[in-house]
C-alpha cells in the first residue's frame, strides 16, 4: 500500500477517533458527525447533512445509456 506522511498522519488520527468512538461506546461514523457539528457550531459555520447514508450515487452524465 502506498502511504506518505500526510496519509500516515490521517491513519493516526483515524486511529485515535475510533478508539474514542470505542471509549464511548459510539459508533464511528455517529461519532464523527456529532464532533463535526460541534466544530461547526463553535466556528459559527453552516453545514447541511445528507439524509442519505452510504452508498454512492452515480452522476446522471456517467450513467450506461445503452
């Protein structure tokens, strides 16, 4: 696997979360949001979340026509 510092740095921190997330008693992905909207809410930022969770959905130009 290819890796460099920055990507190091953000399995570091990825690692650190998930191990939070675990002391909590949370899971990962409810954790992650909670912490950014608070990030939001201390900077006075706005942010608007999805409804939809996972998945992908496919660009209508990239889509098979055929």
């Amino acid at each position: 696997m290819y890796t460099n510092e920055l990507l190091q740095e953000k399995y570091n921190v990825q690692k650190k979360l998930n191990k939070q997330a675990e002391d909590s008693n949370e899971d990962y992905s409810y954790f992650i949001e909670s912490q950014v909207r608070s990030l939001f809410q201390k900077k006075a930022w706005n942010i608007n979340f999805s409804k939809r969770k996972g998945e992908y959905i496919e660009n209508s130009s990239q889509k098979n026509t055929g």
